[in-house]
C-alpha cells in the first residue's frame, strides 16, 4: 500500500522549476536575455526552459509522496537567480562602464562607471583601452598572411558566407559604390569583418554610428572611437568597440555623445608589443549627430 | 489532538531496544504513558521500570503479509488506553515508507501523527553494512531527525560516522550515546518548518535587496553591476550544467558498471588517449565537465585517466577552439597552443595522481560514494532494471545533482562577479615592471578568480594582451578552465577537501611549468 501526503518539498521544486522555466521563456520572447548574453545563447536557453518545466511536470507525479524530513534550502540555487532576475536592476549603459571613461573596463573590468576610484592603476588601464579598436578584431597576421584559411572558415561560420571574397550577405554593403553603410544591428559583425578583411574593404567609405570614445591617455588629439558596447559572450566582458577615426577637430566632439561617421577605410599602424600591426581606420569627412542606441551589438 | 510519535530507526543490534530502554524508564517519566510498538525483536527485550508503558510488537512477517492487521490492532490500542505518545521501534531492514504508509492510514492518520525520527547506528559497523544492506538503512538515515551514535570511543571515530551519516542526510545532527541531556532537548525542541524558512528568507531577501543597494551604492560599489554580471555569467553557465548533470546522471544510471570496467583500456597511456578524445568530443566548458567527472570517478575509471578527461575537456573541445580562434582574430599561435597546451598539461596533472596516489579515497563520501548518490534515490542503479524505473531515477538523480552542484556554482558565481567588477585593476597595476614568470602567475592567478566559462574566457584574455606577454595568456586559457573559484566550489560538492588541494596544486604546477617552458625555448 502506498500512502499519500501533501509533500511541501515536491511542490516547492516544482514551483522553482516552473517560474526558472517562465523565466527563460520571457527573457527570450521578449528579447531582453540579450542584455545578459549574446543571441548565440537563445537556443540554450530553450533548452534550460524546457528541461525545468519538463522536471516540473515530472515532479508532478511525486507531489503527494510522503516525505518526513523536509528541505528547502537548496532552491535557493533556482531562488537566488530568480529573484535577481525579477527584482528591479538596468542594463548596463555607457554611463555604467565609461563614467570615468572606462577606467579598467574596457573589456572585462567593467570596474570605472560608479567605482572609478578603485581604479589605481590609471595608466595601465588606459592602455588597455586601446582594445576597443581592436577587440575583437585586429590581428593583422591571419588577415594578411592566410587569406584563404581567413575566407573557409568564414564560410563555415554561416553568416560570413561569400563567394566572391565579400560577406554579400551582411546588409548595408554596396559594392559598386565602395561604400559600407553600416545597420545599427549588424555593427558588431561588420567590425568583425572588416578587420578580418581590411583588405577588401580599403577605400570604401564607411558610414556607423556609436558613441564618441576619447581618451587621452591612449588615443592622440585627432583619433576618436565610435564605439558601440559590444558584448562577446556575456555581460561580464561588454566593452567598447569600435574602429579608429582620424578628424582633426575631435576637440569638438563631446565625449559620449553619439554620432553618426562617415569616411574612407584606409590601413593604419597600431602598436602592440612594440611592433607594428595593420589596423582598420577610418579618416572622417562628415559627422553628424545621431539618435543614442539602446541595444549592445555582438561580433558574431 | 493527535498524539505524537517518535520513532526509532537503525540496523538490527544497532542498540535500539537498549536506547529505548535508557530513555523511556527515566524517573522523571514515569507519569508520562506511552504505548510502545516494536517491530523488531532482538536480542534485548523492552522492560518498563515504571509501569507506565504499554508495549506491543509485530513481526516483520505479519507487517509484509497484514498491514491492515497491524493498523487494526493499533487503532485498538490507542482506543482503549489512554497514551500521551506513542514510541515506536521500527525494523531495522523494513523500508521507512512503510511505516509511514501505517502512519497515514487513514484509520490511524488522525489519531497519531509522526513527530521526531531518531536514527540509532553501531559506529563500529555502519559503513560496512551501508555498502551491502540494500536500501532501506540509507533511507531510515535520510528520513531521521537527528543520530544517535554507539560504540564510539576516539573523536575520529566519531567525525568518521557523522561524515558518513551526513553524506547521506546533509546537516544532520548526531549525538553520543550517553549523551543523554542534548538528546532530550532535541527530542523535543520546537522544529522549523523548512518551507516557511524559506518564505521568510526570500521575503527578507527582496527587503535587504531594497536596503542594501543604495548603501552599497553610497560606498562606490557598483551593485547594479554586480548583479548583471552575475545574471551574465549565471545564464551562461547554467544551461552548461543542466547538460552536464544530464549527461553524467545518463552515465551513472545507464551505464552498468560493468561495461564501463570491461571495455575501458586498463594501460594508462591509452585510458589518457580515450580521456583526450573523449574530451575533444564532448562540446562542454567546465561547469558540464565537473559533474560528468564525478560520475566517472564513482563508475571506477582510474582517477589519473579521470582527471586527464576533466582537465582537458573544457580546453581541447571544437566550442572552445572555436570561440578562441574568434577572440584572437585568427591567431592561430594562440589557437594550437591553447590546444597542445591543453593536452600536455591535462596529461602532466593525470600523471601527477598516478605518480603519487593519495591513500585517502577523492570522493568524500568515501566507498559509500560509489554505491549511493545522496540524491534521495536509494535504489541501486543496477538494480533497477525497466526503463521507467530507470528513467525516473534518471529524472531525479539528474536534479539532485543539479541542487547539489548548483550551490557551488552560485556562490562561486557570486564571488567571481564581485572579483569582476572591482578586483582586476589590482591584478594590472600587480603587472606594472613584473618579470615573465611573474606575469604568468599573475594571469594565472586571475584566472582562478574570475572563474571564467571556458567558452568564453578568450575574449577576456584578449583585452589583456596589451599589457601581458602572449606567455601570460597562455596561462591564463590554460589554467583557467582547469581550476578557478568555481570549478574548486563545484568540486567540494563530491570530493575531499584535500583531493581538491591535490588538483589545484598539480595542476598549478604543471600549466606554469608547461607555459613557461615552451616560451623559454621561444615557442611565443
């Protein structure tokens, strides 16, 4: 004989489950999971709404289990998370991670915004901010020296697929113009692309919009970054990026402000270790202001 | 009103008729009346000094063959006369359910309600009997209020049985034999209802939530922050571990031992070759890695061949590979070497635990590790052999480890973001004229604090290759995946603290010495 009971412990899993798994599906419905992570972490978390709520159904069918010892803490480990993705916090923004601009946040630090005293180490930092330019981005060597590695794996990655050397799938592109008008949504992955194949895109005008980067412990008085948040694999590493821009008058500019660039791709020089790699830059002939842009842009 | 039953649990000649008779013949008891069941006869008899207990007992035959009987004859007793509680001796090899399927019988359900289950246990045999008894004696642990120990002489022995029995019951209390004044107070102390412990730790959360941000806030630290990387980095990870738990729950519960024993390759080097191969096709990062690992340790496989397989997975797989090529634009310095890196290091720390074997078992819960999964799933895997059976178990071995781990993964979690969003300024202004050696430690060291996923630590390390040497890096993609805040947490959910030290040390060493190695003979 079985005998049958209330099990507050069973319901209270199933409860954890059922809401972690209610979750997911909002963040990935409503799109706002990209504020977290990157598009290419949608299906897993499909996947992670889907075994919750399947073991929810599962523990259905133990809900009246007797049970004498109960616990509870350990859904604290879908609780802790739950709360904090409910309770009221905002995206991080530009404010949060260039504050003091960036300060030690280019990339992973994050740490400026509202900390920036905790930043001791000013110079160094400062360095590092040089990666916006850079990021995600700048290798010279695989451009140059192995174009044809450069271009298969490309195709293997679906998005980059070309036939003629050029991603003709990427929109904004215009070949007999020699003109790239960059979409707020793929930024990313036209920077991507663009410092993967420099060579392709030399003298084409280039027009993007992001916000004005300056610093001038790292850029000189006629470099600037329109340089969007991007984030590479989570929240955790967002950063700017972006590429170089040569204007004479970016004293003009107010830091954070957004633009909207436009200029010829030509093949600039970028330190790195004491040696001298090609970098995509962008000598500017027109600014304009523009419409801040809420979203963060992925590489890929 | 109900009356209140306490029972006691334990294997037979573990001492509970002797307990019984200690506790229930107290002199200031003897105005208590309590009807005492026994379903079990052993050696001892029950004797009431005071003539103020009522005893009955049952036969292991008759409660297999007429519970309704048993239920009956219950109800008659508590009819007739007039008890304060009801104590109850259970069979030491007799599944807990059933007594609780007496229990709440309907007859008896509302005259009786079960109150305090005390696990009585023989120090000197429990682990030897809970490797081969079957079911019913981790169940009677797991389903005990508090433990009871006997034949106990030396703290050893003592912190020996607790570790073994809070293996099975986390958090449990166990008392000495004679130590008689912490028992009465347990036996009747007041007990939290965990539910509502957990109402009012959430409730009390979401305040301290409102409170706390912007007095953090008013101290410069960036809470707002914090919490989104947390959320970043925890919904990165967690889909990782859900395959993970999911995937080591299929070994552990599909796999029968045997084939895994008979087919595996008994030499180390090809047991090594299989773990890399295995690792290169399994597309995880570490927090997919842990659990698989810990199902591998407890199905047999060699520890050495075991930890090659944990320490290269999360490096050498096509996700990894492929994420680095991305971060490092094509480096394919970066790329080969993060992958032969990899290889030698995860082989040098295997080799570590085959050269110097510890005598201590890694699992913490030491032989018995390998027979249960503490996961309230107390049938034996091979035991179990129709699918649905199988496939429930599977369920519910795949959550407890999902809880089990997960614990680790937030907290760990939790410290990484912190260390994130405000400890790497220190970790570069540390950098500042540092010698080569130095550079890589320090990354290295990072690494371990930032507990990074492996399939997205490239980029993080890119954004340091202005500062550090390419050799740092190296260390830093190397050692990272293999041990961080994060991974040791997730590891103390199943293995021995110094197990643990083992791992981290080896495998501290090896990635030093292999990244600093090749870059001495120019290979960065």
């Amino acid at each position: 004989m079985q005998a049958r009971a209330f099990n507050p412990q069973i319901f209270l899993e199933l409860l954890c489950f059922l809401a972690f798994a209610a979750l997911m599906l909002f963040l990935v419905l409503s799109g706002k999971y990209l504020s977290y992570v990157t598009p290419r972490m949608e299906p897993y978390l499909w996947f992670s709404a889907i075994v919750m709520a399947l073991w929810a159904f599962i523990g259905l069918g133990r809900l009246f289990r007797p049970q004498h010892k109960l616990r509870s803490s350990h859904c604290f480990v879908l609780a802790v998370p739950i709360l904090l993705l409910v309770l009221p916090h905002s995206p991080l923004s530009t404010a949060d991670l260039s504050g003091s601009l960036i300060g030690g946040s280019a990339i992973s630090g994050l740490s400026s915004g509202a900390s920036g005293s905790l930043n001791s180490s000013v110079s160094a930092a400062a360095a590092k901010t040089e990666a916006p330019a850079a990021v995600i981005v700048e290798n010279a060597d695989a451009a140059t020296e192995a174009p044809a590695a450069e271009v298969k794996l490309s195709n293997s990655n679906a998005s980059y697929g070309s036939t003629d050397g050029y991603a003709n799938d990427l929109p904004g592109l215009d070949v007999q113009g020699k003109k790239i008008t960059v979409p707020d949504d793929y930024f990313g992955a036209w920077i991507s692309e663009i410092c993967m194949n420099m060579n392709l895109y030399e003298g084409y005008t280039v027009v993007m919009t992001g916000f004005v980067f300056k610093d001038p412990t790292m850029l000189k008085e006629d470099e600037f970054v329109p340089a969007r948040l991007m984030m590479s694999c989570c929240v955790a590493d967002l950063s700017p990026a972006g590429l170089l821009c040569k204007y004479d008058k970016v004293s003009e500019l107010e830091a954070e402000s957004w633009v909207t660039v436009e200029g010829t791709l030509f093949i600039g020089k970028y330190e790195f270790d004491g040696q001298f790699y090609d970098d995509p830059q962008i000598s500017v002939t027109k600014i304009t202001p523009a419409q801040a842009i809420e979203a963060y842009s992925y590489p890929f | 009103m109900a009356l209140p039953i306490y029972v006691a649990t334990g294997f037979l000649d573990s001492g509970k008729t002797t307990f019984l008779n200690n506790l229930l013949n107290r002199g200031d008891w003897h105005d208590v009346k309590m009807l005492v069941l026994q379903f079990e006869s052993g050696d001892e008899e029950f004797h009431s000094r005071h003539e103020n207990c009522q005893s009955a007992s049952f036969s292991k035959k008759d409660l297999e063959q007429r519970p309704e009987q048993i239920v009956e004859s219950i109800r008659r007793e508590l009819e007739a006369g007039e008890f304060d509680e009801i104590w109850i001796e259970w069979n030491g090899v007799a599944p807990f359910s059933q007594l609780q399927a007496l229990l709440l019988h309907p007859k008896l359900h509302s005259l009786a309600t079960l109150k305090r289950v005390i696990h009585i246990a023989d120090g000197k045999n429990l682990e030897s009997l809970l490797g081969r008894t079957g079911g019913a004696l981790p169940e009677q642990i797991a389903n005990s209020d508090f433990a009871v120990v006997r034949n106990v002489h030396y703290p050893d022995d003592f912190k020996r049985v607790k570790r073994l029995l809070s293996g099975i019951n986390p958090g449990i209390a166990v008392y000495e034999f004679n130590a008689s004044n912490d028992l009465y107070k347990q036996i009747f102390a007041k007990r939290a209802n965990p539910v509502s412990f957990f109402i009012l730790t959430l409730i009390l959360a979401v305040e301290l939530y409102f409170v706390a941000r912007p007095a953090l806030e008013g101290f410069k630290i960036p809470f707002n922050t914090i919490v989104n990387v947390f959320l970043g980095i925890l919904l990165q990870a967690v889909p990782f571990l859900l395959i993970g738990v999911l995937l080591s729950s299929f070994i552990q519960i599909f796999i029968p031992q045997r084939a895994i024993e008979s087919r595996f390759p008994k030499s180390l080097g090809l047991g090594m070759l299989a773990a890399i191969i295995g690792g290169f096709c399994l597309p995880v990062c570490d927090c997919a890695s842990i659990p698989i690992f810990r199902s591998l340790v407890r199905k047999g496989i060699p520890l050495p061949v075991a930890v090659t397989f944990m320490a290269a997975a999360p490096i050498i797989n096509p996700v990894v590979i492929l994420s680095t090529y991305y971060a490092f634009t094509g480096n394919m310095t970066v790329v080969v070497g993060r992958v032969a890196l990899g290889i030698i290091v995860s082989v040098a720390t295997g080799l570590a635990f085959a050269l110097w074997p510890s005598k201590k078992p890694p699992l913490s819960g030491g032989a018995l590790d390998r027979l249960m999964c503490g996961c309230g799933c107390y049938e034996d895997a091979e035991s179990i052999t129709s699918f649905s059976g199988k496939a429930g178990l599977f369920i519910r071995h795949s959550q407890a480890e999902f809880f089990s781990v997960g614990k680790y993964l937030v907290i760990g979690t939790f410290i990484a973001s912190i260390f994130q969003v405000i400890g790497t300024g220190a970790f570069r202004s540390a950098q500042s004229g540092a010698g080569l050696a130095f550079s890589i430690i320090i990354m290295m060291v990072m690494a371990f604090a930032l507990s990074l996923c492996s399939s997205s630590d490239a980029v993080i390390a890119r954004s340091f290759s202005n500062q550090f040497p390419l050799a740092a890096i190296m260390g830093f993609l190397v050692f990272g995946p293999i041990m961080d805040i994060k991974n040791a947490m997730m590891l103390s959910s199943g293995f021995s603290k110094s197990f643990i030290a083992k791992l981290l040390l080896a495998s501290f060493i090896a990635s030093f010495a292999a990244v600093f190695l090749i870059s001495a003979f120019g290979g960065f």
